[in-house]
C-alpha cells in the first residue's frame, strides 16, 4: 500500500480527508507515529489503526494540532475590537459568528470577552466548531493554564476569570454565550447567515485546492458585508475572485452590500 492508498483507506474507513492536508508534513508526521510503532510499512498501520482505538486516537491527535491562546496575534484582535465589530454593531443589534476550527475555546471567548465589553449583556450568538472531541471538552470545561492568558490584561482577568489552584477559570456567564460543536471543515456542511467567521491558524495544513473551497464556503456562509478574520501567515491572495474586499490585515469582507438577515444554524454534524 502507498502513501495515496493509504490516505483513501483512512478516508473509507475514519471518514477522514487526509487529501486535504499537506502532503510533506502530513507524510512527515505519519511516518514518525509508525516508526514509534515499529509498522514499515503502511498497511500494517493502517490495520493498527483499525485494530487499536487508542491508536488511532493517537494518530488524530497528532493531526490536530490544538495550539493556541487568548488573543493570539493582539494587533489583529485589536482590530476586531476597534474596527470590525462597532462597523458590524451599526447595522445589527446581535451578531452571529462562528469560530471554526476553534481548539479549546480561548479564541470564541476572546470574541465573546470583547463582545460584552461592547456591549454589556447583549445575548450574540456564536458558535464554535473543532474536529477533535477532545478540544471541545476543555472548551465546554473552560479551566486554563497561566501561559494561555499572556496576552490578556489584568483588567480582563478580573472581569472574566477566577484564578483557582494556578488555573484560570472563565467565566460561567461568558460560557454560556458560546456553543461548541463537532465540525470537520474539510466533510460536514456549514451554517448560513453569519456577520463574522473566525477561522485562523488551520488552513496552512490544507492544500491549497481545499483552501479554495473552504474560502468560497465561507463566503457563501457570510451574510453580504459579514468578515472573515483569518491567520497572520494565511493571507488568501486570490480574495477578489472569492468575492472579499481585503479590509485590514487579516480581515476580508465579503462583497455584496448591506448586512442581511441571519440564516441558519450548522447543521446535525456526523
Ligand atoms: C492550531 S489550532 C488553531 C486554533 C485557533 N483557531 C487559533 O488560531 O488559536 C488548529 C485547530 O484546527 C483543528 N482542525 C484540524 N483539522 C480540522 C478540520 N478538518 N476541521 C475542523 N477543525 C480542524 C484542530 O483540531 C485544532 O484545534
């Protein structure tokens, strides 16, 4: 079996698109998972993976890779905060956003931190969705290390945590705003009608066709007008054919006029 062979078995089998993703880092990170298993070749890993669950944990594990803190990249949250989110507030009451790829939460609750700093008790609906299980267990759990809150000011942990056991804990009210879900970008069908989508630091492991594609899908996910804030190194170069204005760094609003009325919610994943 070859690498190709390998990755259509995994997709028949885990309903896993491993095309997608990049093939040198993929292909880097399979073959260190089998040589800690001793497998050659990658039929005996592939009947590993079926055989042993905690194998096959292991090995989505080391796909997802679950990096990530409050305010990742200040600057551009910053721009969230002073430019984004009072243009989308002019025309709307409540915003819908969805937190795609959202790994344990720390980036949906920065939005939401902001949010209620805006606009005090103001109920907007945002939703955030991760492949992995795992991750969104810590998110609905909503403890973090120190190290996650570097960039969050003292004020703001005063405001929306508890400091408990070297741990902190988010807030209960702010949780509540925040809905999480199982979504794999690459298999399930995306939701419709939303102001801002946030998806950042996922798509460098997508090959760049499936970049497209995802970018298109969030197009037609925004409402005319809505942004998607998207990562530092994933600039989308060929924005005007997928109907965005590039607005700040990072920011890219879909084309197309004033705000509409919000659509659906994901739908049933999987
Ligand atoms: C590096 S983290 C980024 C987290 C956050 N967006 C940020 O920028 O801090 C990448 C996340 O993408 C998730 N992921 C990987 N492949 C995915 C897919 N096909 N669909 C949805 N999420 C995926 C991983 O589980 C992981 O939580």
């Amino acid at each position: 079996m070859d690498f190709g062979a390998f990755k259509k078995k995994i997709d028949e089998t885990f309903n896993l698109d491993l095309r997608s993703y990049k093939e040198t880092q993929l292909h880097r990170r399979i073959n260190s998972l089998m040589s800690r298993h001793k497998t050659a070749d990658y039929l005996t890993y592939y009947r590993l993976l079926v055989q042993d669950p905690d194998v096959f944990k292991e090995f989505k594990d080391y796909l997802t890779i679950n990096v990530t803190e409050f305010f990742r990249d200040p600057a551009m949250f910053r721009v969230l905060e002073e430019k984004v989110f009072p243009e989308l507030l002019r025309n709307r009451m409540v915003l819908k956003i969805w937190s795609a790829a959202c790994s344990n939460g720390a980036e949906p609750y920065s939005a939401a931190m902001i949010l209620e700093e805006l606009t005090p008790g103001r109920r907007h609906r945002i939703e955030a969705t991760d492949i992995d299980e795992k991750v969104l267990q810590s998110a609905a759990n909503g403890v973090y290390a120190a190290d996650l809150l570097r960039n969050v000011s003292q004020a703001r942990r005063a405001m929306h945590f508890r400091e408990g056991n070297g741990c902190f804990v988010f807030s209960e009210q702010l949780k509540k705003r925040v809905a999480f879900k199982l979504h794999d970008l690459l298999k399930d069908p995306y939701g419709k009608g939303y102001d801002l989508i946030i998806c950042r630091n996922v798509q460098i492991y997508f090959t760049r066709d499936a970049q497209d594609r995802i970018n298109r899908l969030f197009n037609e996910a925004l409402s005319p007008g809505g942004y998607l804030f998207v990562g530092s190194s994933e600039t989308i170069f060929n924005y005007r054919e997928l109907c965005f204005d590039k607005s700040y760094p990072c920011f890219y609003r879909k084309t197309g006029g004033g705000l509409s009325e919000g659509g659906s919610t994901i739908g049933a994943v999987r």
